[in-house]
C-alpha cells in the first residue's frame, strides 16, 4: 500500500499503531472489518524503543494503541469500546454482556492466551517472523518479552500444562460452537476476543492439530472473512503532525466528579507490561480514566485507560 498523507477530513479518523504479527492487534483489525469503519495502519515495532508511541501514549508499552486526533486510546478494552460508539454496535463492549460473557472473556484473554501462544512455536511461524525481523530484531524481541515477563502477575504455564490447558479449551469451545457464533448468532465481543491467539495458533505457526475441530475451523473462517476493512497505510510520523493540528475532545462534566481530578497520577497495567504513564487525570468514568499529558513537540494528548486490569497511583 503507499503511504497516506495526513489531510482534510482524514485528521479524525481512527488510527491504529500496530503490527502485522501482534495477536491483539489483530483482534482489533478484525473487529474494524466487521464495523467497516475507515481506519489508517501506523506500523510499529515489534519491541521497543517505539519513539512515536512514547510520544503519544508515555511509558505505556502495549500493542495496539489508537489514536483518534489528540486522543489516544491504551488496551484493547478501551479501543472496543471506542469502535463500538463509532459503530453503534454496543455488542463490542465488553462491559455490556452479561455475566458470562465477561467471564469468557476474562479466560480467554489471559489463561487461553498465555497457553495458545506457549503451543504456537514452530519452524513455520519462525520463517513468517524472519522475513518481517532481522535476526538481531528477533533476539531484542525475546530480550524484552524475557524482561517483560518477571514481574508480570500472570505466568504462562509450562509447555506441557499449556498443551493440556490449550486442548481443553478448543474441545469446550468446539461444543459450545452449536451456532454461528460464540453466544449467538451474530459477533459479540467474545468472538473477537477468543479470535486472536487461535488466528496467531492456526494462521501463522500453521498447527495442524486445530484441523480437526471442524466448528472452531468454520467459525474463525467467517471472521476472517471480515477482513481488516476500509485500512490505509499511515507514515508513522504523521501521527504525531495529526495529534500536533488537534484539540483532544471535550470531556463530559459527568466525569469529573472524582477527588484525584486535576492531580497528577500514574497509570500502569497490572498484570505485565507495567511500564506507567504519567498526567494530569481530567476524567474518571465508570469503566476508565483519562489523563492529559503535555508532550513539549505535540502540546496536550489525552490518553484513555480502562480500569479493568489497571492501576492509579497518586504522584
């Protein structure tokens, strides 16, 4: 694709700072092909030093983060949420199920993913990651994900327990999958949630073990029949030119009621990846927070958390 300069009405669309291997943003670009809402594909690296993302979201180190204008948006819960309004599709919120739903969520999103991801290695997905990263790139990534990984609160499993923990899930999930989709016959959160580290398990490392369970194969086939939707290609730094030449959007009074407001806090996930980002907090609503960071190249970003699987820490 060539690379799309940032003009006109295209300075308020939804862009997604990712990359093609990362399981979580094709979570999110498969959801953005089912709402066929326009977005623009700002390329990322695989670890950091991400400098453009510093820029915008601070210490945050996840991947995807989107960006809309001056409004930055940290986790895939909040990006869901955020296409969901953009949708009208408030079956994309996670905190609009029901109970079960959540809790399947909840499952596949952390015990399913660590093991899914402990059982995709193979010499297949090793060749797809060498034509994408030099070997240097490869050995920074593992580097980081080793140093990631010791003071995370969720360990991933053993490859012998993520084995029996991986095969149990796709049995429950190959009954469960009566109809077309997870809780129903149309996509829910849920399915888009389960999606991903199977996509990376079937996909990319090619395991033929998937194979066969015939109503899990039929299932990830109709979401990956979605696509990635309406996508053009965004030169990285023009990311930031486009937070540069906007305002972030005004900020409900509803959300302000809250003592921390107007102090400044640090907000860091809780279970890896623990790097905070530091603001001013300026919203509080009941599912997230949302701080002003002032960035002396971009002026003010706003930049949105969920409280879900996150912290606050007064300065």
């Amino acid at each position: 694709m060539a690379f799309y300069q940032a003009t006109g009405a295209a300075l308020n669309q939804l862009i997604l700072h990712n990359y093609p291997l990362s399981p979580f943003s094709e979570k999110i670009r498969s959801m953005l092909g089912y709402t066929k809402i326009p977005w623009q594909s700002a390329n990322t690296r695989e670890a950091p030093p991400r400098p453009i993302l510093e820029q915008l979201a601070g210490g945050y180190r996840k991947v995807p983060v989107a960006q809309i204008g001056a409004d930055i948006f940290c986790d895939t819960r909040t990006i869901s949420a955020e296409i969901a309004a953009m949708a009208n599709m408030p079956e994309l919120i996670v905190e609009n199920a029901d109970a079960e739903c959540q809790a399947f969520v909840e499952e596949v999103e952390q015990k399913m993913f660590f093991a899914t991801l402990a059982c995709s290695m193979s010499f297949k997905l090793n060749k797809k990651v060498l034509r994408t990263l030099s070997v240097l790139d490869v050995a920074q990534m593992m580097w980081d994900r080793i140093k990631m990984g010791r003071n995370a609160t969720v360990k991933m499993a053993g490859l012998k327990t993520s084995k029996a923990i991986l095969q149990a899930y796709l049995e429950d999930l190959e009954n469960q999958l009566s109809r077309d989709f997870i809780f129903g016959n149309g996509p829910s959160i849920a399915d888009f949630a389960a999606y991903h580290s199977l996509w990376f398990y079937r996909d990319l490392a090619e395991k033929s073990e998937i194979n066969k369970y015939h109503n899990i194969n039929r299932w990830m086939d109709r979401i990956k029949q979605f696509g990635h939707g309406k996508e053009l290609e965004l030169d990285p730094p023009l990311a930031l030119e486009i937070a540069r030449n906007n305002e972030p959007r005004p900020i409900e009074e509803a959300f302000k009621d809250d003592p921390m407001i107007g102090k400044q806090v640090l907000i860091a996930p809780s279970d890896y990846a623990q790097t905070a980002s530091q603001g001013t907090l300026v919203g509080s609503k009941p599912h997230g927070w949302i701080i002003a960071r002032q960035e002396p190249s971009l002026g003010t970003v706003h930049v949105h958390f969920p409280r879900h699987g996150f912290t606050l820490t007064p300065v």
